[in-house]
C-alpha cells in the first residue's frame, strides 16, 4: 500500500493544525483507509492528538539530545510528552537554506535510530548537479547516504530533488523512474517521491515503477485537497 506525508513547514497555527488532523483522522477512519500517512506539522503545534495507528504525527526536525543547552531546538523530552515517534530527516531545506551538514544529520539520524523512531530520510540533488548527468546526481545522493545505516528497519527514504521542492516544477516522469530505480537497486526501502506534487499530478506519480507514495509540502496544506491525495493514494494500491 503507498505512503502519503505532508510536511507543514512553517504554515499552520496549533489550531488549524489539530483541525487538520482531526478532519484527516475522520477521513481514514469514515473510508476505512489504511494507508499509511504521515503528517509533519511545527513543532509548536504539536498536541495530544488522538489518531487511528495508520495515522503518525512526526516532527520535521528536532536535536540529537534528550534536553540541555541548545537555544532554539527540541530534544527528546518535549517530544515524550506528546509521544512523538517519527522524525524527517534531511529535508532539502534542512540542508540547503538552513546548512545542516551530513555530518550533523548523520548524528541525528543515529541518535533518533537508536530510540526506535521512525524516520523519513531525504535525499536529491540541486539544479546544479542535475545538470551534470546522472553519474554526477547519483555520486551527490550516495554521499547523502554518509554516516547513514541503511539497513534500519523503521526507514522509509523520500527522493526530493531539491530544484522540484516548492517551485511547481515536478521532475520527469523518466528522471524520477531513473533515479528510483538506481536507489531501489542498492537499498530495499519504501521509496517517497517528493517535489511539487498535487491533486493533478499525483496518480501519473504513484504509478511510476518504485515510487511507493509521496512527501507533498505547499499543495498538503488545504485539508481538502489533502483529503483528495489520500483517496487517490488509497486508489493506486499496492
Ligand atoms: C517538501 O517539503 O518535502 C516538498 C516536497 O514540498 P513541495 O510539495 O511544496 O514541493
């Protein structure tokens, strides 16, 4: 069954946040959809949120501490109590406009492996090495994969070239079979595509060979649509 995530970013108040996961919630449950779906709101709006187990509030980010001196960051403290257990990890944002290296989301990956999270790793190339070729675009995501253990069992992997993340522009149908199915052949893990996909574009996406379900940003944020992208997701199966 595919997988569908929304990553909130920097959108949504604490409560147009628990609307939201309350109005997805009813819709898995009034459908008796059981696909899985990640939601990844701020952290601010984290909450006590009752859902169905098909249903995984992640954050979209947190530090590699359980608490300390770490101005401006969460650790693993104010994520027990609301009894988050899913974490994004490497998001293109994370690593290009906020400078997070691999070293440091390598850290952060094996501290939150460690604890049993679930992790939604990303990983994809800018403009620049994409216009490079493939051999480039694929050295730049094997070196994502640094310091990485791949053979954790709660890993789902969501390919996001980052030129594709926010813009509109959705890679080819060819380049996203292409480079899932180089990443399919070395790790055996679901496999997210994420890059400006919507209501119109999602089913041609979800049939692609290897794409085992998306990670939507900008167009996951009006619950309707939302809802929109989980029946269609529902639809395409196995
Ligand atoms: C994302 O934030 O992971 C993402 C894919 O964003 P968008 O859908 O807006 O391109």
């Amino acid at each position: 069954m595919k997988i569908i995530a929304s990553n909130f970013k920097t959108n949504h108040t604490r409560k147009s946040t628990k609307q939201f996961i309350d109005e997805v919630n009813n819709h898995l449950l009034d459908n008796k959809i059981d696909n899985e779906v990640l939601i990844f709101p701020t952290a601010t709006s984290l909450n006590e949120f009752n859902t169905v187990k098909n249903l995984s509030v992640g954050v979209q980010n947190a530090y590699n501490v359980q608490n300390g001196s770490f101005t401006g960051e969460i650790g693993t403290d104010q994520l027990d109590e609301f009894g988050v257990k899913t974490i994004l990890i490497g998001h293109s944002e994370r690593r290009h406009k906020l400078g997070e290296s691999q070293k440091d989301i390598a850290l952060k990956y094996n501290y939150y492996k460690a604890l049993g999270y679930k992790i939604v790793y990303c990983i994809g190339e800018p403009l620049e090495v994409k216009e490079l070729g493939l051999t480039e675009t694929l050295g730049y995501i094997w070196e994502q994969f640094d310091g990485i253990d791949l053979d954790y069992d709660n890993l789902i992997l969501a390919y996001e070239p980052v030129w594709a993340i926010g813009t509109g522009v959705v890679a080819k149908v060819e380049d996203i079979a292409t480079i899932h199915k180089k990443i399919k052949k070395k790790i055996d893990k679901p496999l997210l595509y994420g890059g400006s996909v919507k209501p119109s574009n999602l089913e041609e996406i979800l049939s692609i060979e290897n794409v085992d379900g998306t990670l939507i940003g900008t167009s996951s944020w009006i619950v309707e649509d939302f809802k929109e992208m989980i029946n269609i997701t529902n639809k395409a199966g196995e």
